[in-house]
C-alpha cells in the first residue's frame, strides 16, 4: 500500500490510474480501529483478483489536505475512485463488505 503525503499526489495517483479502481485508506496512528481495517485490506491486496486495483494510505495526521479535500469526516474511512471520482466509502463497522465492493468496482 502507497503512502500518500500530499493532496497533489493524491491528485496524481487518481490520474494515473485512469480506468483501475483506487482503494484509499484513511488513518493515524491514534485510531485504535484503524489496525482491523488495514490488516483487512493487506489481506485482500495480494489476493490476484484485485491485482488491478490501487492500493493508497494516508495518513490524516501527516496529511490534512487530502482528508479534508475528500470529506473524510471520521477514522477509518475507505473511500474508493475511479475516474477521479469517488465510487464508494465504507468504514470500520461496514469493512466486512470490503471485498463485495471491490469486487463491484473493479
């Protein structure tokens, strides 16, 4: 998973994706939570069905820009893009629906 350190290369990495699919992990090392849902998606990263997908993090400590440029109003946040925009959002008490959206967006 790509850690992202600034909205411009967040921005970027939106754009170079083009047509993939953009998992976007919102955390910080404060939010207990945070852990269950990033071991979840290091689990289905490496999975080859989502070969094709990009795998983000930002951290909203490190990087305030970006979690507030996509509304991110509380930890943990997935957020999923394509074409730039913003497809889907789940969170920690809904990550167990990690893989079906994935599999619905990819």
């Amino acid at each position: 998973m790509r850690r992202i350190c600034t909205k411009a290369e967040f921005q970027r990495e939106l754009e170079d994706a083009g047509d993939r699919l953009v998992a976007v992990d919102f955390t910080a090392d404060w939010c207990t939570k945070n852990d269950h849902v990033t071991k979840r998606l290091n689990n289905v990263m490496y999975q080859p069905e989502f070969s094709e997908v990009v795998f983000l993090q930002v951290d909203v400590d490190d990087n305030e820009d970006t979690p507030a440029f996509c509304k991110v109003d509380f930890l943990p946040t997935v957020q999923f893009y394509r074409y730039g925009q913003k497809v889907s959002e789940i969170y920690e008490d809904t990550i167990d629906n990690l893989t079906s959206v994935l599999r619905l967006h990819r």
